[in-house]
C-alpha cells in the first residue's frame, strides 16, 4: 500500500528549502509541495497574531493540494502559530522547534545559545522546549533580524554578512555556549559566516536533518509512505532573486517556480 499523496512544506521563503532538501535525501520516493509565502516575507518581524493569520491561511492553501502531512519549515510559524495549524490541519503537523531542541540537548555540555527572528526570540518557544526537556539548561537566545534578508540576497558568505555575524554573535563567542541552535531556516545558508563568528568550539545545531529524521518515522509508523517523488514550488511572489536562490539551494532539482495567491 502506498499514499500518493504529497508532503506540504511551508516557509514565509527559501528558507524552509534547507528542510526540503533534507526531506528530499531522507526520502527521494515521496511527492513535495512547497509553498514559500514570499509576498508576505519577512515573517519573523511581524506580530505573533499576524504569523498565526498568514499561516493558517498557507496550510489552508496546502490542504487544498491533498496533502497527507504538514511540515512547518519555518521557526517564526513553529514558535508562534503550532497549535492553531495543529487545529486547523485534518493531517499530522511537524514544526522545527521540538527536533532542534532536542538535537542540541543530545550535543550540549549545558550552556546553549538560540539565534532566530525577533518574533522566535520574543516567543520563548526554544527555552521552553530546552527546559521542558531539562530545567537545569542554560539557555541565551538572540534576535538576528538582518540574517533573513542577506540569505536572500545570496550573500551567504560576503563579507558584509561576516560582519554582522561578529556583531550579533559576540555574546556567544568565546566559549559562553558550546552549542548554538540555528532557530531559522535561513540561518543554515549562512553558516561559514556564523561558524567563523563564533568559533570552531560552538556545535552549530540545524534542525533540518531532525525534522526529515521526524517526517521518516511519522510516514513509517501511519503507512503514508508514496511512491514516485517530484516536487513542486509555489511561491507567492516569483522574484528572478528568488529563482536564482532555489537553484543554489536545490542543485539537483528542476526548479520551476509556480507563482499562487492565497486566498482570504
Ligand atoms: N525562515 C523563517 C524562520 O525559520 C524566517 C523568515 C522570515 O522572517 O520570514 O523563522
């Protein structure tokens, strides 16, 4: 028995396409849909009511597409807006923030650092995860607002993002956390910057491999498993930046934007 149906995968941009990718290796004989809400990006700087009014409107859409599963590729929708998708969806809902937690509490020796969107930081989401798991856990988290908008300018490793990553980065610098969560799915295109800003004692946590770890194993245990593979992106704002951004994230797929509006 196969489900031929797709796995949705959400982000307000090409963030969310570091989990795809991730999905992809993990499981090359499913059908993805991913929707990138890149009229309406940046997310992580808006109010915690206004990321739960775009997201429910996004997994609506998806829902739309006869999707067998969510998976919120997004910190800002996973902090702020789990159990209004949970609600709303009739599928199962995988959000990033419960996996990367729990990857860095496999890592740490006790101090971590959380860098994400001011709305992720404001949410509290990861302490709460990193102490539901273990209250004795240091926990410092971080603001990175100028980081979205450089993965998305391509500047990955230019040297005006190794600058701002010095800045951001200096409370966690110098050994004051051994681990550091990635608490945005743009962050990880960034990494060399953030690896050099903080210092090759710092484990850098990124949640994709976690949550295509999660997605594995909830396909396995429902039976949702597909058969044929394929993936289609839809954004709603199709940007040439954007095209050309897909393309380095996903060499190995054919990228052909579809451009959507979501409905009210
Ligand atoms: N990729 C989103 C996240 O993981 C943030 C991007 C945005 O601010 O819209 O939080």
């Amino acid at each position: 028995m196969t489900d031929a149906r797709p796995i949705a995968i959400f982000d307000s941009g090409i963030g969310g396409l570091t989990v795809l990718a991730a999905l992809r290796r993990r499981l090359p004989a499913e059908r993805f849909v991913y929707l990138g809400d890149t009229a309406r990006l940046p997310y992580g700087t808006k109010s915690a009511e206004t990321v739960v009014r775009y997201a429910v409107r996004a997994a609506g859409f998806l829902a739309g597409h006869d999707a067998k599963l969510l998976v919120v590729a997004c910190n800002t929708v996973s902090a702020s807006a789990l159990p209004a998708l949970e609600e709303a969806m009739e599928v199962p809902v995988v959000g990033v923030v419960a996996p990367g937690a729990r990857t860095a509490l496999a890592v740490t020796h006790g101090r971590v650092g959380v860098i994400g969107t001011e709305s992720t930081v404001a949410s509290g989401a990861y302490g709460r995860a990193l102490r539901a798991l273990d209250p004795e856990i240091d926990v410092v988290a971080r603001a990175c607002p100028l980081f979205v908008p450089l993965a998305e300018e391509g500047w990955w490793d230019h040297p005006v993002t190794r600058e701002v990553a010095a800045l951001y980065l200096e409370p966690f610098a110098r050994g004051r956390v051994d681990t550091l969560i990635l608490g945005c799915t743009h962050y990880p295109l960034l990494r060399p910057a953030i690896a050099a800003a903080v210092g090759d004692d710092v484990r850098l946590v990124d949640s994709a491999e976690a949550v295509a770890a999660e997605v594995e194993a909830l396909v396995a245990r429902r039976e949702l498993a597909g058969s044929g593979g394929g993936v289609r992106l839809l954004v709603t704002d199709a940007a040439a930046r954007i095209d050309r951004i897909a393309r380095l994230i996903l060499p190995d797929t054919a990228v052909n934007l579809e451009l959507v509006d979501l409905p009210d």
